[in-house]
C-alpha cells in the first residue's frame, strides 16, 4: 500500500473530515486550527452539538426520550471512516508535527466515540430499570415478553393460566389501587434551561390548577419533568444534569 499522508486523508473523507490543508508549523497553529477543534467541518461539528444535548438530556431526564437513529448512524459511520484513515495515516507519518496533528484527530474521535457510546448505555440502562414497563408500552415488547427465552424459565401451570394471568394483572392496573409494573418516576422535579423564547406552560404539572409562566432563552427553572417533557423533545428545554 502506498503511503497516506495528510491532505491525501481530506480527498478520502470528501469534506466530512476537514482534515488541516496548511502545514502546521507549531503547536499553537495546530491548536487553533478549526480542523483540530472538531470532528469535522461545520455539518459534523453541528451533529456534535446534537449529540451532546441528546447525551445530556438522556441523562437528566428519568425516562426514555425518542432516539435521533439517523443522528446516531451517521457518527457511527463517520467515526468507523476515520478510524479506518487514522490507522492507515499512524504508519506513514514520520514527522513530529503531522504525527502531533494527526494525534489531536485521534483525541477527537475519541471524544465522539466516549460521548456516543455513554449515550446508548445511559438508554440501556433505563430499558433494564423499568423493563417490564416499558415492554407493556411498546408493540415489540408484547412480543418480547412470548420469546422462549424468557418463557423457559416459567413453570408449565403458570404457563397454562397466562392469559388470565396477564388479564387480573392489567386489571390491577387499571384499578391504580395496586401498581404491578412501576413506571419511570416522570414526577420528578429537574434543573432545566430555556433555549426558545416566549415559552409558556403550565409549570406546576397541576391539570386542574395550573400556574402558567413565561420564560425567555436563557432562563433557569426548576420543574416537574413531567410539564416540559414536550419541550425537551422538541429542543426547547434543555436538561440540566
């Protein structure tokens, strides 16, 4: 294979990884250069931004919020791509100021990759926590809870009287005397910071009596994630953790 050296590494990404086109003539240049400072160009340094505010409100937030999957496949993708062209560019670099370079690409990447990764375990985590909850609200987990994996493990009689097992235990249920699955505790109270302006809801969590407020980008509040849990998915909340 022929050597790859730098600016042969900016053709292969194709502009995704906007790879230093100047020779970096000291340290100070290599850490003020914008190529440096990101992922990528601006497309992958604003998918970077998302990530970030998907990663930190999953984390605040005490239940599953809907999963950007296009987001999260187009950094896999480009994270696998720059792996692959950092370990072909570590055998050919010889001079100390690419090899420092290409380092603050590798501490980049590995950046995303911590961020991205601890974003998929926060969510599995919250999956395992409340499993059955969740199953029962999701047309794939009524079909998880048939596998024979899990029906194994289940005496045969209990097997036999399953649906009416499954009928007495969402009665319960419905009656909200005797709770069988716990759901996530949306009643929790978070820290939170408004990013749009004008917002107004009802800030109490309180349907019958609910005290309205206005707050405006910026702004700090403290409130039941259940009132602002619409506009943490639709990015008008940010979660403080």
């Amino acid at each position: 294979m022929s050597a790859l050296n730098i600016d042969d590494a900016a053709d292969m990404f194709g502009g995704v990884a906007d790879f230093t086109q100047h020779t970096v003539d000291n340290i100070d240049d290599a850490m003020s250069d914008d190529g440096a400072d990101s992922l990528g160009g601006d497309d992958s340094t604003s998918e970077m931004d998302l990530l970030q505010q998907c990663w930190v409100n999953e984390v605040a937030s005490p239940s599953l919020l809907p999963i950007d999957v296009d987001l999260v496949e187009c950094l896999t993708l480009l994270l696998k791509n720059q792996l692959a062209v950092i370990d072909q560019l570590e055998e050919s670099v010889a001079d100390p100021m690419s090899a420092l370079q290409l380092s603050m690409y590798q501490t980049e990447v590995d950046r995303v990759k911590y961020v991205l990764v601890d974003y998929l375990r926060v969510r599995l985590r919250k999956i395992e926590r409340n499993a059955l909850w969740y199953m029962s609200q999701f047309p794939d987990g009524k079909e998880y809870k048939t596998n024979a994996e899990v029906l194994k493990h289940m005496p045969s009689k209990l097997l036999d009287n399953k649906p009416e097992l499954d009928l007495n235990l969402q009665k319960l249920d419905d009656m909200q005397t005797t709770r069988m699955v716990d759901p996530p505790h949306d009643d929790t109270y978070l820290l939170a910071k408004m990013v749009s302006n004008g917002a107004q809801w009802a800030s109490n969590g309180n349907d019958e009596e609910p005290d309205f407020s206005e707050y405006r980008h910026g702004h700090m509040i403290l409130a039941r994630y259940d009132s602002i849990k619409a506009r943490v998915v639709s990015k008008e909340i940010e979660l403080v953790p």
